[in-house]
C-alpha cells in the first residue's frame, strides 16, 4: 500500500497540464527553494518525466482507439500490427531505450532491445498507435514544468527527496540524511526511522521538515537547510 500510495503522487507529474518552459510560474512556486530548478531535479529523479511520457501516450493511444471504433475500424488489428512495425525498428527502440527520460537503461541493454522481455514491455508504453514516427512524436512532447515543481511540493520534500545536487564543501559539510532527527511524541528519532515506521492513517505520516542536496559522486543526500 506504501508503495502504491508512492507511485500514485509520483503520477502526479503526468496529469496536471502541460508547460513547455522549464521556468516554474505556478501558485505554489513560493513553496519552492529559491534555488529550485526544474531541469535539475528533473534530472535527478528522471522518473517523473518517464511517467509524463507514458501518460501522453496512454491518453492519446485512448483517443484513437476510440476514432477509430466510431469509424468501424478494428483497433485490435491496427494495434497489433502497430506493435509489430515499432518492435521491429531497432534504431528507434534502441534511442528511446537508452534515453535517460525514457527507457533510461544502460546503453549495452539498448543494443537490441527486443532481447530482453522486461525492456520491451516498458518500452511498448511508448508506442503511439497510429504515428508513423514515435520517436518524434515523443520528443515534440513539452515537459510540464508546474507538474514536476508541484510533485516536489506535495509528495518530494515530505518524503526527503533532495532538490539540487551539492554543488560546494559547505553542502557537504551538512550531515546526511541518515544523521537527521525529528521529534516524535517528545522523543528525538531519526527521520529516516520515522518515515519506515508504517502507518495506519495518513494524518500520522513525519513529514521530513529538512530539505536535501544529493552529492553527486556518492548519491548520499545532505542536509542544506538549518
């Protein structure tokens, strides 16, 4: 249930609009470190643009399916034989298998994609039914900007997520994650402890009250604020 409830705000950087710039100009952007960017922690946590991808192509996949049913068109039969042209495209598998906001996998994996049934089934929800040309389908696809800035408001900066990378000796001079407290019925714990405890009502979730850099050479986050 944890999980799921992780993913489903995770998807949140899917639904909620689309924004080309990489300039947050939302309601909540007051919420956000000065210092917030977009294109950084979208790069650190790539996923959330992965999920805007598989969205789009879901939400449009729908609506053809649905053209095509009121035309009396079999969508099962364009389907198949759809999947059959992108699976046999190596080239265009092998680039979005590999790109970092896509498939994400290491290049020797991208190779010849098809090889490997867990990669083509990932790779398959980004197939647009109908689209002569997915890969440049999906690279006209803006990124919505607002949607990721508000994934970090909502779920990222509760659940510890860092913003930005550690940039100087001073961010890495503040203790990690790991070290950070929080009290809890008056008793001083580790957040990250806090945080694994589960729990049966939401209203008793520890939001993380810190927030993080993550050192590039290590992944370990360290805490930037006092």
């Amino acid at each position: 249930m944890k999980k799921l409830y992780q993913y489903t705000i995770i998807l949140l950087a899917g639904v909620l609009g689309a924004c080309s710039s990489l300039d947050v100009s939302d309601p909540y952007s007051e919420n956000l470190p000065s210092d917030f960017s977009v294109g950084t922690y979208m790069q650190m946590y790539p996923l959330l643009r992965k999920y805007q991808f598989k969205d789009y192509v879901k939400a449009r996949n729908i609506v053809v399916e649905d053209s095509l049913k009121k035309l009396g068109i079999s969508y099962s039969d364009v389907k198949a034989q759809d999947e059959a042209t992108f699976k046999a495209d190596i080239a265009a598998l092998s680039t979005i298998c590999s790109d970092p906001y896509m498939g994400g996998y290491p290049a020797e994996s991208c190779v010849n994609p098809t090889a490997n049934a867990d990669i083509m089934k990932d790779l398959a929800e980004f197939n647009f039914i109908n689209v002569p040309n997915d890969t440049i389908a999906l690279r006209s696809f803006p990124i919505d900007s607002v949607a990721i800035s508000q994934q970090y408001i909502i779920f990222g900066r509760d659940h510890g997520w860092a913003y930005r990378w550690c940039v100087s000796q001073e961010d890495l001079a503040g203790p990690g994650r790991d070290q950070a407290t929080v009290v809890v019925n008056n008793e001083i714990v580790q957040i990250i402890v806090a945080q694994a405890a589960p729990v049966d009502d939401p209203a008793k979730f520890v939001a993380d009250p810190w927030i993080y850099c993550k050192d590039p050479a290590t992944g370990i986050l360290h805490k930037v604020n006092p």
